[in-house]
C-alpha cells in the first residue's frame, strides 16, 4: 500500500485493519521517526528545516514556514 491509497481508505471511513494497512502504518511511522530524528539531532538552516518538513508532510511547505527546533510530536 502506498500513501494516497492510504489516504483514500481512510477518507472513506474504512477499519485500518488489515495486514498491509498495519505494514503501511509501521513503514510511515519510521520514516517519520528517522526525520524527526534528523531535524532534532543536528543544526539545520531555514530552507533545510522546510525541506525536512516537506518530508515529513508528503507535499511542500509554504516558504513562509517557521518552526524552530527541537520538534516535538
């Protein structure tokens, strides 16, 4: 399963719980932990910070965005 079938599933209000909905979660929960990890372990410039946010959401991030870390969930 990738993530816009994900999405689509649960848009439509379906139980999260199959064996391939349970691998998509776990695979997208480590990529997630491996970015916060990397945002949070070393110095990072604005444009990075966006970059690592655009990661994290699946889409870009408006250049306008701040956040300043550490990120915490």
């Amino acid at each position: 399963m990738e993530l816009e079938a994900f999405l689509q599933h649960a848009k439509e209000r379906k139980p999260l719980n199959t064996p391939e909905i349970y691998e998509f979660m776990n695979r997208a929960s480590d990529e997630a932990r491996r970015i916060t990890f990397e945002l949070n372990g070393a110095y990072h410039s604005m444009p990075e910070v966006r970059d690592l946010f655009a990661r994290l959401f699946g889409k870009p991030v408006d250049p306008s965005f701040r956040v300043f870390p550490p990120f915490y969930t």
